[in-house]
C-alpha cells in the first residue's frame, strides 16, 4: 500500500508541476503578443522605424491577418465559399473531445462503432485531490 501512496503523491506531484508549467506558460506567450503586437510596434511607429537591426537580429513590422467565424455565420459562409467557386476550402472536422464522447456513449448504450473508429480503454490511475494548504 506504501508504494500504491507513493505513486500517488508522485501523480499529484507531477500534475501540479505541469499546472504550474502551462500557466507560466500562458503567461509567457500573453507577454510575447503585447510586447509584438502592441509594445514595439507602437514604439517603431513613434520613432518612424519599419524595421532595424539589433544584435537579436533584424527586427520588422509585418502585418499578419488573423481570421475567425461565429459559428452562427460559419454555414453561409459555407455556402459563400460554394457559391464562389471555393467549395474545395471547406473541411469537415469532428473534435477529438466530440469523437470520444460519441464512442463512449455508444458503447454504453451497447452499440457497435462503425469499423474505422479504433477505441481503446486504457486503465488510467486518477487522484481526486483532498484540499490541504489552499491546494484543491
């Protein structure tokens, strides 16, 4: 039992040094996009540079277009992209999250799953943590 606790306290272990990983993380890249997108741009535009070189290496303004659809606009879209003559942009895409949801409530209800879905059961040791030190 001693070692069943040990390896515990090691899953516990290992989960909160990756919570704290991906939030440093996130914290990383929010300071990466405001100091790319608002801090040195900004300054660039009030020195009047478009781009100069420094010992990183050549520094440049660029302008990246980024894109997104409501998902109440994204079937006339569809049907824009159709009409257009662009038909072939359009991919269909099942979430792995939504696939795995799907499977599992088949197989619940005793249903079989179509032959290309592969489903594999994987026994998984899991920690429903006790709050101690404000740690949930």
């Amino acid at each position: 039992m001693k070692k069943l606790s040990d390896l515990a306290a090691r899953l516990v272990d290992l989960k909160d040094q990756k919570d704290a990983l991906e939030l440093h993380l996130k914290e990383i890249n929010e300071a990466i996009r405001k100091v790319a997108t608002i801090d040195m741009p900004a300054l660039m535009d009030e020195m009047g540079e478009e781009g100069f070189k420094c010992a990183a290496g050549t520094v440049y303004l660029q302008n990246k277009l980024y894109v997104s659809v409501n998902e109440d606009g994204r079937e006339a879209l569809y049907q824009a992209l159709r009409d257009g003559g662009n038909g072939d942009l359009i991919r269909e895409h099942v979430f792995p999250q939504t696939l795995t949801a799907y499977a599992k409530e088949q197989l619940e209800k005793g249903r079989p799953l179509p032959g290309m879905i592969k489903a594999t059961f994987i026994p998984t040791a899991s920690v429903r943590r006790t709050k101690t030190n404000g740690k949930s």
